[in-house]
C-alpha cells in the first residue's frame, strides 16, 4: 500500500523569517545570474496605493503587497541607520542569496531562479526566489524576509530555546512588539544520491532592547556517502573553530537533537550544525560568525551535489528517496520551529512551505532489507555519528 503526495511549486524557501537586501556598491552583490535580472532602484511608483483603512498592529497571512515592479534597495524602514545591525543584516543576507541562487543555477544548467517580492502594510517584506523543473534540481529556493509586528507569547517561545524568557516584564497575553530579518533555503535533487540541504540564518530584535542570532546549515541524503558527509561537516567545522573550538561539538549536537522526528525515533538527515538564541557575545561576533555560515553554503554544499548530479539509480532507489521526503514533510510540518513561528506571526504562507519537496510518497509499515544501503543510512538516523 503506498500514497503519493504531490505538492505544487510555491513562490519561496522555508523559514523562520526570511531576509531582503540589495547594497547599492561593491562586485559581491552585483554578481551575474538571477543577480543582474534584480534592479536596485527605488520603491517609488511600484507598490500598489496604500488601503485606506488603519493598518493592523501585527502582519497578517493575507496582508502583503506584490511588487510589481524594481526591487527596492531594502524592505527595512528608513528610520533605521545604514550601521545598524538590521540594516547589515539584511545587506548580508541579500547578498548571500544572490550568490547561492547564482552558484545553484551554474550546477543546473537549464532552468533559472524566478523572483517574487513583496511588502507588507505596516514595514518590511521579502524576495522569494525559486528554481523549479530543472535538469538537476527538483526545486530550489531561496526566501528572503524582514518582519516587523506584534508576537503573540507563544510565537515567541516558539522562536528560540529559551522563549519563556524573552517575554519577561509582560502581562499574561500581552503581545510582544518585534523585528525578524532571516535567509533560508531548502534544495531538493532530482538524483536520491544528491542530498537535499537546508540553511536558515536569523536575527531577532524585540522593542524591550532584547536581541539574538540563529541558524544553520543541515544535509539530508538518501544514501550514505561518508566522504560526502565527512567534507561537509568538515566545511562546517572549519567555520565554527574559527570562531569557537566549542561551537562544532556544541552545534553538531544540538542539530541532531532539533532534527530530530521523535514520533519516528530518528532523525530527518544526518545534521550539519543547528544554534539558537544566541547573545552571550556581542553582536558584531555571531553577525561574523553568521556571515561565515553564510559564505560556506555553496563550498559546502555544491561540490557534492556536482559528484552525484548524473549517478545511475534504480526505481526502487527513486522510491525511498520519496519515503525520506516524506519523512521531511513530517518533520517540517510537525516539529520545525520556523515553520510555526511562520504560521503563529502572519508569515507567508507560500514562503513558509516552501521547504516542501514537490512529491513525497508514504508506504504502509515500510523496512529496508537487512544489510541495504537503506537499512545502513536509517541505522544514521536512528543513532547520530560522528564524522569528523
């Protein structure tokens, strides 16, 4: 008995919050690809005419605003200072977007990212962009936001580890006032011996001077390559000890435990690293350390992708990596943090669900044979390794 789930192409990645931002000067966010399709000139005549009744205090499902047509330099509101780290955020993460959309449409080879932007009634906005039908990529996307509104309490514990904390000082279901900026991104390969990847990386400010950073970066194969898992953890521990040789133990861990589908007892892929909640520096060290996140999507994560783009496989093999998209369909509508900050903060919905593969498939008790590639790469789920 099996059941094949076919979900349409949405407009962008999944995510916590996603980001916006084009800089006006330097080569890094001008390069080519879907780069040069983005203008950076001004909103001015674009936007459709303001409504005329008083705008809600939060962003709602339903209240974004199309562009139609140049995409504005950035979606945060002019009365934040270009220094400010909401402004270098998203200049950080526009520019990330840019050159991983640019690096993934050079591995495709034939189809090419669409974009679709958008603003909200009451500050803020998102560029989406997303690569569908191609000759590698099932789907790719890469959703960029910045939020501003009222979190409801449970929204906000939602949102980090400690969430509990961040909404001291409030009366029982008093809204907490908020700014989210956020890249994220999901790359599902046609080939089941390409893994898909996800990345998210985010940064909260609350009105009360609360702020912290999140993020990171993950890969879900559906067969093991330990040379593939070693360089990618490799690449990503490189990067942590850069910063702090406590951050790869720490932050391979905690991914392992986040992505973790505890009704299934194992895991959704074999981890990368995962942080929230992060403050207990200063701020201009974990944007540094996000920036370097940022920067090793593509050295991470593109070289294995081109390794295995035009392996041979079977039916069969085709078959379980739709049992493993399933299982992250599960993981993502179930258990994924951003996925409920989304849904409880008025997000997007075509951006929230983005992180969905088109198809997945589900079969009624389903169990590798013994000694399988399979029955190799569920043992990694079910029992996280180290690999490097």
């Amino acid at each position: 008995v099996a059941a094949v789930v076919v979900m349409g192409p949405s407009a962008c990645a999944a995510a916590v919050v996603a980001v916006v931002v084009v800089a006006t000067q330097g080569d890094a966010l001008a390069p080519s690809g879907p780069a040069a399709r983005l203008s950076t000139t001004s909103l001015h005549a674009t936007v459709a005419p303001p409504k005329t009744t008083a705008a809600p205090a939060g962003p709602r499902w339903d209240d974004h605003t199309p562009l139609t047509g140049d995409v504005p330099e950035s979606l945060v509101r002019g009365v934040e200072g270009d220094e400010s780290m909401r402004r270098r955020m998203e200049a950080m993460l526009r520019a990330g977007q840019l050159k991983i959309t640019s690096a993934i449409e050079e591995l495709d080879g034939s189809a090419k990212f669409s974009q679709d932007a958008w603003t909200r009634e009451n500050g803020g906005g998102g560029i989406s962009m997303v690569l569908k039908e191609g000759g590698v990529f099932e789907k790719a996307g890469c959703s960029l936001s910045v939020v501003y509104g009222e979190m409801p309490q449970e929204a906000l514990a939602a949102a980090t580890e400690r969430g509990v904390d961040r909404a001291k000082g409030l009366k029982p279901g008093e809204k907490v006032p908020f700014f989210a900026c956020g890249l994220s991104s999901v790359m599902h390969p046609r080939n089941p011996m390409a893994p898909t990847m996800h990345f998210n990386y985010r940064y909260f400010e609350t009105d009360g001077g609360v702020w912290w950073f999140g993020g990171g970066t993950d890969i879900t194969p559906s067969y093991l390559f330990e040379d593939d898992m070693r360089h990618f953890h490799g690449t990503y521990k490189e990067v942590c000890d850069a910063h702090d040789p406590e951050y790869y133990p720490k932050f391979k861990k905690w991914a392992d435990e986040y992505f973790t589908i505890k009704h299934r007892g194992e895991t959704r892929g074999l981890g990368g690293i995962f942080f929230d909640d992060q403050n207990d520096k200063d701020r201009d060290a974990h944007f540094a350390f996000s920036k370097d996140c940022v920067d090793a999507v593509v050295p991470a994560y593109v070289p294995i992708v081109a390794k295995h783009k035009d392996d041979a496989f079977t039916p069969d093999q085709k078959a379980w990596q739709q049992l493993r998209r399933g299982r992250y369909v599960e993981f993502n509508l179930v258990y994924d943090r951003g996925t409920v900050f989304g849904l409880k903060t008025g997000g997007r919905i075509e951006s929230i669900l983005m992180s969905l593969p088109e198809t997945a498939r589900w079969e009624y008790c389903h169990e590798p044979a013994p000694g399988s590639p399979e029955a190799d790469i569920l043992d990694a789920f079910k029992t996280p390794r180290e690999w490097v």
